[in-house]
C-alpha cells in the first residue's frame, strides 16, 4: 500500500533507502532495555543508520511535535468534544505520553532519518515496481 514511500518505512520500522532491513534490533517499543538501539548498518543494502555523532538531536524536534500534536488530539477530543475539565485533561494526557514515549522517541528517529536518506528503487523486485508502478 505504502510501499515505496517513507511513510512505509516510518510504520514499519524498515530502512529509509531499501525498505528491506530492520531499522531496530528490536521489534517491540516496550521492551524497555532494547528500545532505543538501532543497527548500524542496513542488513540488506548496508545504508549507514548511525550517520555522525549527534545525528538523531534533531529527532527531538520531531519528538516535540509528534507530542504536542497528540495533546492537540487528545484536548480536542477530551475537553471540546467530550466537555472534560482541563485537570483531568492533563493528567490523561501526562500518562498517555508517559505510555507513547518509546514508541515516539522510535518514530522520531526514524521521521528524522527519512527527511535524509531518500527511497532507492533499486532495492525493490520487479514484480514489486510493477505493482507499484500499477497502483500510481
Ligand atoms: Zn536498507
């Protein structure tokens, strides 16, 4: 369906440039002790994920939007819509962030490293480009 695009790479944890490899060495945000390492290199077409020193501090940038944007979310359906009180607003929204942040901080790096390493078709089959090339 999004195959080919970065937002398939950012949904699925895959490799901003073959959408192939594992971007994380583990698949599952919750399991707290391995939630943040990411593999240096692609499994599949060896893109360099660990950039230079520092790269992912723009991913806090990303992080801080992707939250504001679900408070946004969460107070338009909570206080406008369902006609809550602001307290219990935030204190739903402090343990819903509390609750996404590991799955934030990995859709932040990956949002980041997508706005850098562009999709190579060149990684995909071609009954894959076909369908691709079918559905555009
Ligand atoms: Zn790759």
């Amino acid at each position: 369906m999004f195959k080919a695009t970065r937002l398939y790479s950012i949904l699925f944890n895959k490799c901003p440039c073959c959408h192939k490899g594992s971007f994380f060495i583990d698949g599952n945000p919750y399991r707290l002790k391995h939630f943040d390492k990411i593999h240096s290199h692609c499994s599949y077409c060896q893109e360099d994920f660990v950039r230079e020193v520092g790269f992912y501090y723009g991913a806090m940038y990303v992080s801080y939007g992707l939250s504001v944007g679900i408070g946004i979310g969460l107070f338009l359906i909570l206080v406008v819509w369902a006609g809550l009180n602001v307290l219990p607003f935030l204190i739903c929204y402090s343990l819903l962030i509390l609750f996404l942040s590991p799955w934030v901080f990995r859709k932040s790096r990956l949002v980041w490293i997508n706005l850098f390493v562009r999709f190579n078709p060149d990684y995909i089959g071609t009954e894959e480009k076909m369908r691709i090339k079918k559905n555009n």
